[in-house]
C-alpha cells in the first residue's frame, strides 16, 4: 500500500531577488520550482535556495528549511501582484510499505 503525503512549505526573501515586475508576472501558480541545499551560506547552514527556471527566487523559511529536502515542488499559492511577498510550494512524496 502506497500513502500520500503533500509537503507544504515557505518561500520567504521573494522582494530581495524579484525586482523585475515583468518577470515577476510570469510566476504562476503551478509552476515547478528546485529547491536545493546551500550548506555554505554565511547566514544559514540549513539554507535551502528556491529557483525558478535558473532565477534564485528565495529561501524556504528557517522554521522549515530543516525539514524539507531537495527536489522539484509546484507553487500553490502567491500572494501579491507585482511583488509578492508570500509564496507557498508544495511537493507530492510518496511512501511506500510492503506489507508481508
């Protein structure tokens, strides 16, 4: 049997690397987004950078970047029209457990 759980996290930093508004507005909800790992940032060792298609876009929140691992996540929500200031991601995992 194969359980499904969605993991939903916390894009924060989106003024600081958004600054062009048309840009900005071919953000969707939907698109895919890469999390990925930055163990030598100076601020954070558990930093996770969000890229959408090759554009830094954020950080997953220090109060979640601990949790969550590297991959591929959709935005399901963005707050905000020509610069948001929230964007939640999320990703499908699936578990799978053999019953014997």
């Amino acid at each position: 049997m194969s359980k499904i759980k969605l993991t939903r996290l916390t894009v924060v930093g989106l003024r600081f690397y958004i600054r062009d508004n048309v840009w900005v507005n071919n953000i969707n909800l939907g698109d895919e987004v890469s999390v990925i790992k930055e163990p030598d940032n100076q601020y954070d060792k558990y930093a996770m950078a969000v890229y959408h298609s090759d554009n830094k876009i954020g950080y997953i929140s220090k109060n979640e970047n601990k949790f969550c691992d590297e991959g591929i996540y959709k935005i399901t929500m963005k707050q905000g029209l020509s610069s948001p200031v929230i964007m939640m991601i999320q990703k499908r995992i699936e578990e799978v457990k053999n019953e014997n």
